[in-house]
C-alpha cells in the first residue's frame, strides 16, 4: 500500500462482474509499463483462458487498459 490508499471490499454479483474484475487483474501488467501485451506476462492466467478459447493470444493486444477503460 501506498501511504493513504484504502482498499474497498467489493462483491462480485454476476458473471460479467466476475469477467470485468479478471480482465482488470490480467490488463495490470500492461498498465503499468511491465509488459508491453498481455500475453507477454508469464505469471498469468490469461494463458489458461487462451488455452480454453476464452481469449485470443492478442487479446488487448498493446492498447491494454485504454481499449477497455479500466481506471487505475
């Protein structure tokens, strides 16, 4: 944690939630420059949801976090 940053709780209610909340979680590494796709991060699970046809391998592709619009 950085100084005054608080964490909320949240509940995930729905599937789309659950989806909206995975793809923020797989986009970090994009985001904050240590990668420059995705699929370029190696501790991830996208590579299991690529290997279940959940997502392409270019999924987000470099855009990342600005094509889906997740604030940080």
């Amino acid at each position: 944690m950085h100084g005054d940053e608080i964490i909320v709780p949240c509940s995930i209610t729905d599937a789309s939630g659950c989806r909206a909340r995975r793809d923020y979680v797989h986009i970090n590494p994009v985001k904050h420059g240590l990668v420059r796709r995705v699929a370029d991060w190696p501790y991830s699970t996208f590579h299991r949801l690529v290997s279940q046809g959940i997502h392409p391998p270019e999924w987000a592709g470099s855009a990342g976090a600005d094509v889906l619009g997740y604030p940080d």
